[in-house]
C-alpha cells in the first residue's frame, strides 16, 4: 500500500533580480502567480496534504493564494532550501512521502511527476535534465554503477564536474523519515552559507541509502524565473503549449505566435481565432465560432456560429445562440445575445438582454435593459440607467423601433410593437403599438447672420 503523499512547495524567496514589490512566486504566466500554477499540478496528484513554505514578511502570497487544504510553514529567515524544507516538516506525519516543488515553475506538468512518483526504488529520488548548455545548474554526480553520489551547485563545481550536462531540477522525493535523517545533517560549508537541499544526496550516499534520479522528457518545462527576461520566457513556451493544444483540438490560429491565452478554454469545432487575440478566464467557444483580429474575450461563452469582429472587448458576457458583435464592440458582464442578434460598431452593452434577431448597429449604451425579440435600436440611443445613486432597468419589449439619438431614462418600458422617434427623450412609458416622440419645434431664424471675428 502506497503512503500518503504530501507535497512541500518552497515559495519563500524575494526573487531581486525581478525588481518589484511583488514576491516572486506571484509575478504571473497565462495570467496567474507561478505559484498558483504549482499548486494546480501538485492538486492533480491528489494528495494527502500540501505544505508552502512562505516568508512572514510577504503575507500576499498567502492572501493572493488561498486554497482548502494548504498548510502554511513560516521561514523567516532566508537561510537556503534545505533550511525552508526544514520548516515544513513538523506538519508533514511520520509515514508519509514527501515530495518536494517550487514555486516558480509553472509549466511542470502532473504526468512527469508521477514519472517520479511511480519509479520502483526507495531512498532518495530526484528528477534530472539534460540540457546541452547547464550553466547556472547543480551538477548531477554519479558512481560507475550509476547511483546519485551527490549534487554539486554551479559556483562550487570543478572544471570538470562543469562540464557535465545532467543537471538537478530541485524535485526531490523520499520517504519523510529518509528525508528528514538526512536534513538534519545539513551544513552551511558553502560559498552561500546556506544549507542547501542538494546536499542531502551527497549524505544520503555516505549513510548507504539508495539514491537515483529520473530524467525529464522534456527540460523546458522545469524552468523556472529569476527575472524579467526568464519571466517573459516562460510566457512564450506557456502560450505556445496553449496554442498547441487549442490546434490539436481543431482550433484554427492564424499565428500562434500572436496570440494570448490566460486561462481555461473549452472550444467545438471549426473554431477560428485571428490575431492579436487575447482570452482571459473561463471561456467556452462553440462550433464554429469565429474571432476576428484584435479582441479580448474574459470570462465568456460563445455559442456555436457566434461571430466576433475586430477590436471587439467582451467581458463576463454569453450568446444562446449564433449573433453577431463588432467591430469596435463593448460587451459587459451580465450580458446575454440570444440568437440572430446584433451588436454593432462602437455599441456598449452592459447587464442587458438583447433578444432574438433584435440589433444595435451602431453608437448606442445600452445599460441594465431587458430587450424583447425584433428590436432594432437606432444610432446614438442610450438608456440612462444612473440617477447619481441608483441604478434602473430600461425593458423594450418586442418589434419596437427606436429611432436614432433617442435617449429612455430608466426606469421607463416601451411597449411592443412601438415606435420611438428620432431624437425623442423618453421619460415615461411609451403605450405598445403607438408613435411617441418629443422633440421641440424646429424653428428657422431669418436673415442669421454668423458672428465675425473681430
């Protein structure tokens, strides 16, 4: 029987190099901490307990990370990994396996891990790349018959021991009472004075216990970030590998090069996505869903044959069935598009429904409305939904018309199958089936003259 598994999560460095008041671990990557990436991979390997070790003076990580299940280990001192391991293993129970991540590598994935996990040895196993340039990387040693003799970091290697090319990824997994005989004997005799954690392969091989490594497919994808530039290329893989599986499902990307994603996407068929095209949160994009160049979508869900054109921003926002948004479109949480509607050119919509085959072609805020089926809204109509304080509904029931630069101050419902017309500013309700407009009368001034500049 296999023991209970806890993952400790080393997530207590300053990250300098990055330059910013924010902890390392909560810069971002497809939009969220690298942290919160770690603990969705480690999530994945249901465990029995998830422990991140975090530094006291940073709070925020703690604060911006919240999840159930997590125990957090305080370091307040920074005095090297093996030392921040230390402070989580008074929670870690005596029978349990320890594996240990990081909190700045984003792109690990759960199935290397379980490479790990399900590797058939005892002792102390750690995960290893190949990399054909291992500058800045501990050195993996090894004896004749191929055991981890121990790990050497980069600025107290050898010349010789430089140029090996296996190197360690930091991942290490043993059994807590292997693991924490060996931790205890950590020393700091190093450049750094620090009790660094690869030195528990080099005292685990003095006291005979078995030591081995597993390499990963790919070392890409254990890259972590120390600054700006590591950072921005964690971005790039992450959103190639979001671009590839988007494609392997269908997804037609004009150029994954120039395109964005930074959350979960669910896609149908024959989806296209142009460029330039960033998709934050939840979205879900039905069969046959098209985006044109330039949009942002967060957190929505497009139905099947729903079509986005340019520089369209759509927000918190779902269609029920195929309609039509954009260019230059503004598309606010609560909104919903039913089938056959349209959202037109520098339209807003907010916390409205727009019903069936109804349309808003173009320089119209419609705001906090309930729009019937059949509706054709003029250009230059907005729905005054603000009195300063509170907000208020505007409902246009079906097969009305409104004429352009018309303004409905809310609360006010227009009745079906009225017209409203041009210019009108419509301050109460307008009775179904009839004309309403107020316009004062059009008067010509004989003989104007225009004023001259003196």
């Amino acid at each position: 029987m296999r023991k209970p598994l806890h993952i400790i999560i080393l997530a207590a460095g300053a990250g300098t190099r990055m330059k910013s008041r924010l902890p390392k671990v909560l810069q971002t990557v497809g939009g969220s901490p690298l942290l919160a990436h770690v603990l969705d991979t480690a999530s994945r390997l249901d465990p029995a307990g998830i422990h991140v070790v975090f530094n006291p003076a940073a709070p925020e990580v703690c604060e911006a990370c919240q999840r159930p299940a997590i125990t957090w280990a305080e370091q307040t001192e920074q005095l090297g990994t093996g030392h921040a391991v230390q402070q989580a293993m008074p929670g870690v129970p005596a029978d349990a396996e320890v594996l240990v991540l990081y909190g700045d590598i984003p792109l690990l994935e759960a199935r290397v891990l379980k490479k790990l996990l399900d590797a058939r040895t005892v002792g102390l196993k750690v995960l290893t790349m190949n990399l054909p340039d291992p500058t800045g990387y501990g050195r993996i040693l090894r004896d004749e018959g191929g055991a981890i003799t121990g790990i050497v970091e980069e600025r107290d290697a050898s010349e010789v021991q430089k140029t090996i090319t296996e190197v360690n990824s930091g991942i290490i997994l043993a059994a807590r009472p292997v693991l924490m005989s060996c931790l205890e004997d950590l020393g700091s005799e190093n450049s750094q004075s620090e009790y660094y954690l690869t030195d528990v392969f080099s005292i685990a091989h003095a006291k005979g216990i078995q030591t081995t490594g597993v390499t990963a497919p790919v070392a890409a994808d254990l890259a972590g970030a120390n600054d700006r530039i590591q950072l921005a290329a964690l971005e790039r893989r992450y959103r190639m590998k979001k671009s590839t599986e988007l494609m392997r499902a269908g997804v037609q990307l004009v150029d994954p090069g120039r395109f964005d994603i930074r959350g979960e996407v669910k896609v149908g068929s024959d989806v296209y996505i142009d460029i330039n095209v960033i998709l934050e949160g939840d979205i879900s994009l039905g069969d046959g869903v098209r985006i044109g160049p330039g949009c942002v979508l967060k957190n929505c869900q497009l139905a099947a044959g729903t079509r986005v054109h340019a520089y369209s921003v759509l927000e918190g926002m779902r269609s029920l069935g195929a309609c039509d948004i954009g260019p230059f479109a503004r598309v606010r949480p609560g909104t919903v598009l039913e089938a056959g509607s349209k959202v037109g050119n520098f339209v807003e919509v907010k916390n409205t429904s727009l019903g069936k085959n109804s349309k808003a072609s173009h320089l119209s805020y419609l705001g906090d409305s309930s729009i019937g089926e059949r509706v054709n809204i003029g250009a230059g109509t907005i729905t005054c939904n603000y009195d300063g304080v509170n907000k208020h509904r505007t409902v246009i029931e079906d097969d009305v018309f409104i004429g352009s630069d018309t303004q409905l101050v809310a609360p006010v419902t227009v009745g079906k199958g009225a017209d409203i017309g041009a210019g009108s500013t419509v301050t109460r309700d307008a009775p179904a089936g009839e004309l309403t407009l107020s316009r004062s009368e059009q008067v010509t001034i004989p003989g104007w003259k225009r004023p001259v500049k003196k």
